[in-house]
C-alpha cells in the first residue's frame, strides 16, 4: 500500500493502548489515527479518522466490543476489525465471525504476529491465532444437531461447484495463494470466486463464509484440513 494503514485501538485499558500504540509506531506502513476507550466511542472515532483496521478489546464498560463490531460492520464500507482480548470462550469467538469480525487475536499475541495481521487483513485476508481456530473447530464439531446446519447447507447450495471447493478451503483456513495452488487457479480468480459468494451469500467477509462452511459440515470437513 502506498499510504500507511490507517489503524484505530479500542481498549479500556489506558495502558494497553499506550502498549499497542507504540508497538504499531515502529512499523513503517502503519499509522495509529486513534484511540478510544469504550465501544460508544467508535463509530463517532471511524466518523471522524476514518481507519482501515480497528483493533477492538471485548469487554468495556458501557458498550463491549462485540456489540461495537456488530454496528460497525452493519455500516457501508465499515473498516476491517480485528477482535484483541484476553477473552477466548467459544460464544465470544463464534459472537465476533458472525459479527463480521476479520481477525481474532489474544492479548498475548507476540507484537509481530499482531503487526502481520493487522497487514493481513487490510489485504483482505483473515487472521485467526491457530489456537483460537482449533477451538472454534472443536466447539462447532462437537455441537451436535443444530437448525444452523441445515440453514447453513441450503445457502451453500446456492454456490457452482468451483465456489463450494474454494469456499471449501476458506474453511479450512487457506490464504487466496494457497487455495490458488491447490485448485490450480490463479490468485485473481480465487479473488473473483470469493466475492461472488459473498455476493450470493449476503455476507460480510471471508471469515463468515468459513464459518458457514464450519456450520454446514460440524466442523468434519474443517477438523479434516486442519
């Protein structure tokens, strides 16, 4: 990218966002355009600074982070979301995809790895810890009987054969290059398969289609590729 990206911290936290904002300050292509401490300052701070990335805490006083992610990502053009907490139970993680969220990272998450996500997903490519994607894999294996499967299968359906394989591997976790090389596809045409089902879909972002595939499957298929 030729200008920084534009990336917005929302934490309660003083110190945390002291933290993070120095962190982000020794990569040259991000710039810190805010920082707020409650959920109800978010919309008013993306109003103003409009940021690419929002690094979102879950639990604050008066409005927490997911509800936060929820109303954002309801907005045209919201900015990419990456959920940062210490909080890792099933029901926050699965809340925070459904709610259209890019990434899921724990605090603990070594400040490189936060750096590359934050890249990541300005690129448009989800970032999940590997343990927080084991976790979801086992909670959604081992739900049994749920009315979101069958939900979840008839709106696969809808896809061709070429949109199931790729949305197959999205599931799975694969980067656009990697689903690229397995299916023997180009990058842009992986792009190009992605955004019709998310078309098709009516969803937000890649990370909810891999979760729709999680649902469809309980979590086999995903269990399977991991």
């Amino acid at each position: 990218m030729d200008s920084p990206i534009r990336v917005l911290i929302v934490d309660d936290d003083a110190l945390v966002r002291a933290g993070l904002s120095m962190m982000l300050a020794a990569a040259d292509d991000l710039a810190v355009v805010a920082d707020v401490a409650d959920g109800t300052e978010v919309l008013p701070a993306v109003n103003e600074h409009r940021p690419d990335v929002v690094l979102m805490d879950i639990r604050m006083p008066r409005l927490d982070g997911l509800a936060a992610t929820e109303r954002l990502r309801a907005r045209r053009e919201p900015p990419e979301i990456i959920i940062l907490t210490t909080f890792d139970t099933d029901d926050h993680i699965l809340r925070a995809m459904r709610a259209g969220a890019s990434g899921f990272l724990l605090k603990h998450t070594p400040p490189p790895e936060i750096i590359r996500a934050i890249r990541q997903v300005a690129a448009g490519e989800p970032m999940i810890s590997p343990e927080v994607l084991r976790r979801m894999m086992t909670y959604v294996a081992g739900t049994g009987v749920d009315p979101r499967r069958e939900r979840a299968r008839a709106l696969l359906d809808r896809l061709s054969d070429g949109e199931r394989a790729v949305a197959t591997l999205v599931g799975r976790g694969r980067t656009n290059s990697e689903i690229g090389r397995e299916l023997s596809l180009s990058v842009a045409t992986v792009k190009a398969y992605v955004s019709r089902m998310l078309t098709k879909l009516e969803l937000n972002n890649r990370v909810q289609i891999a979760l729709l595939v999680h649902d469809a499957s309980g979590g086999e298929d995903a269990a399977a590729g991991a």
